[in-house]
C-alpha cells in the first residue's frame, strides 16, 4: 500500500505542480543559513508546523520530492491572480507568482498510510506575509479566480486533456477571512480523477494555507493539519 501511496503522489505531483518543503532533523524548515535566527523571514518561520507542534501520525516531508523552503519564484509574474490562467490554479506556487507576498515560508506534511485503504495525507504549510491592507485583496482575488474557472479543461503535456473544476466553501475556522479551495481534476474517460484541496487562512496581513493532494477525495485530515498549523502560527503571537 504503501509503494502505491507513492506512486499516486508522484501522479498528483506531476499532474498539479505541487512540490512539499524540506525540514531539518529537529522539525525547522530549512534554510541553508546558519544565521537563520536572524534573518528577516526566521520571525515568520517561527510560525510554521514543527514536529513538537504536529498532530498525532503526521511528519515533516524531508526528502520524497524535490524540496524548498519557498514557493516564490525567482522572478515573480506581472499577472495578477484575477487574471492568470485556470490551469494554475491548482500550482501551490500561485500565490507567491502572481501575488508577491513581503514573506513566504513553508514546509512539507505527510501522514503514513494506515491498512489497504487508507491513502494516507500529503500535502504542505505555507506562510504568505503581505503589504498592509494586501492580504484582505488577495483573498478576494481567490474567490474571484475560483469562480471564473469553475469548469475549465487543461492539457497535459502529452497531450492528455483534463476537465478541471473549482468550487469555494467555507474554511470553518475563527479569522478575519478563509476559503477552502476545491480543485477536481478528472480525465474525460470517466477515469481516475485528483482532488486538490487547499485551506486560506488570514489573520491580519499574513495568509496562512494548508494544501492537501489525494487521489479521489477530500479527506478530514485536512482539517486537522489547518486546526494544528493556527495553533502553531498563533502561538508565535502573530508570526
């Protein structure tokens, strides 16, 4: 079960563009900096999901997919989220390229399969600091993308199409704002279909997310890691 767990991961992974982050053997991202603790981001870092700080079952995702720190690009695009393609949507790194946060961190979770059917969770935590008063706009620009794209079709690059829909429902958590983003990507032989679901969280100027990749259906672990990952980025009293 497990050896299939992986494959249908690197399925996902390949399908949506996801990548997890790296962690050190202590639980902190890491960051190829020894003086970590003093750089600008390390306040932000601080927030993020650790070991001591996840739920029961889960662990860091250190070395299964190529990792990083961060999903910002090195050159970040000049499109907006309301008007970039329906086909990025579910590319975990959106945000960072096409909202330029101030700050971004993050860091890879996973939960081991448990018995034949159980696929496990994967998927990962991300810190997003905006310019004052940003945040609340990006939020608004998911919800905006989320409705144009409700039912779009994309290509793979073999040439494979893909009927793609997204839907917006209520995160249920106590913030100024959240969305949980449903993306159901399906192949048009009625076959097997991937299901991203991603949690927005903001308080304040900060957007904190939780993405989860399966493989045909949402899974109540989401909501877990979320409940985990607000109690670790508040106890850092606001990062």
């Amino acid at each position: 079960m497990r050896a299939r767990h992986r494959a249908v991961v690197g399925v996902v992974l390949a399908v949506l563009g996801v990548s997890a982050c790296s962690a050190d053997p202590q639980g902190r991202p890491a960051t190829g900096a020894a003086s970590d603790r003093t750089h600008p981001q390390a306040r932000l870092r601080d927030g993020l999901l650790t070991l001591d700080r996840l739920p029961q079952g889960f662990q860091l995702n250190t070395a299964d997919v190529n990792s990083t720190t961060t999903g910002a690009p090195h050159t970040p695009s000049a499109v907006s989220i309301a008007s970039m393609p329906c086909s990025e949507l579910g590319v975990e790194s959106f945000m960072t390229a096409h909202a330029h946060p101030v700050e971004d961190v993050a860091v890879g979770v996973e939960r081991t399969p448990v018995g034949d059917d159980d696929m496990g969770w994967f998927g990962q935590e991300s810190l997003d600091r905006y310019a004052p008063g940003q945040a609340a706009e990006v939020m608004a620009a998911i919800r905006g993308v989320a409705g144009r794209c409700a039912s779009s079709t994309d290509t793979l690059a073999d040439g494979t199409p893909l009927r793609d829909t997204a839907s917006v429902t209520a995160a249920g958590v106590a913030a100024d704002d959240s969305l949980l983003l449903h993306l159901t990507s399906a192949f048009p032989d009625g076959g097997q279909q991937f299901v991203n679901e991603t949690a927005f969280v903001r308080m304040g100027d900060v957007i904190l997310m939780v993405q989860h990749v399966v493989e045909d259906h949402p899974s109540s672990d989401t909501e877990t890691v979320l409940s985990a990952a607000m109690t670790a980025y508040r106890s850092t009293a606001g990062g």
